[in-house]
C-alpha cells in the first residue's frame, strides 16, 4: 500500500508565505516523478509544478517566480515553497506522484488527500 501525506497549508494573508510538504510511504521501489496541483470549486484540477527525477522542474505560469518545487530523494518526500501569495492561489492543493510499487511492472499515478490553502487579501 502506497501512502502520500501532505502537510502544511492553512490560511494566510496575500503576500505571505507557505510551505507544503508530500511524503510516500509504502512499498515503493522508484519515484518518477512528483508534483503539485490545486483545484478550486468548479473547474478542473490544474498542474501548479512538477519534479522529475534527475531534478528538471516545469511550473503552471501563473507561479513562475514565485513558487519552488524542490524533493528529497532519501526521504520521498516533495516540497512545495509558495511566496508572495495571491487570493487566485486559494485552492485545494494535490501531491501527485509517479511511482513503481513492489509487485508491480509498470509505475502508476498516486495522489494526496488535498490540504487546503487560502490568501487572503
């Protein structure tokens, strides 16, 4: 059984800070990749920053410069660092991750309970 567990939202004003953190856990043999999305009430569910393996990174454009997506290997564990925050980032924000579980040939997509985050102004 494979877990992932996020931590760190909450409610904070426009301009702050917040870190959000994804750890796996299980029988995990080989993360992929891992990334953030977020979905507000009504729409879809859209990528907000991705993080492959070896380190390359791709960002939604309405967070380049402001959000950094970062992981710790060792830990399975993908951070999500939001500053200079605005009310249009309040959403639902998803860890996703790509990874190959024991017993299995081929890796599948994983996803997060959600912890809300809310800015605001």
């Amino acid at each position: 059984q494979v877990q992932l567990v996020e931590s760190g939202g909450g409610l904070v004003q426009a301009g702050g800070s917040l870190r959000l953190s994804c750890a796996a856990s299980g029988s995990i043999l080989r993360i992929n990749d891992m990334g953030w999305y977020r979905q507000v009430p009504g729409k879809q569910r859209e990528l907000v920053a991705r993080i492959i393996s070896f380190g390359s990174t791709n960002y939604a454009d309405s967070v380049k410069g402001r959000f950094t997506i970062s992981r710790d290997n060792a830990k399975n564990t993908v951070y999500l660092q939001m500053n200079s925050l605005k009310p249009e980032d309040t959403a639902v924000y998803y860890c996703n991750a790509q990874l190959l579980q024991s017993g299995y040939v081929l890796p599948k997509q994983y996803w997060g309970q959600g912890t809300q985050v809310t800015v605001s102004s």
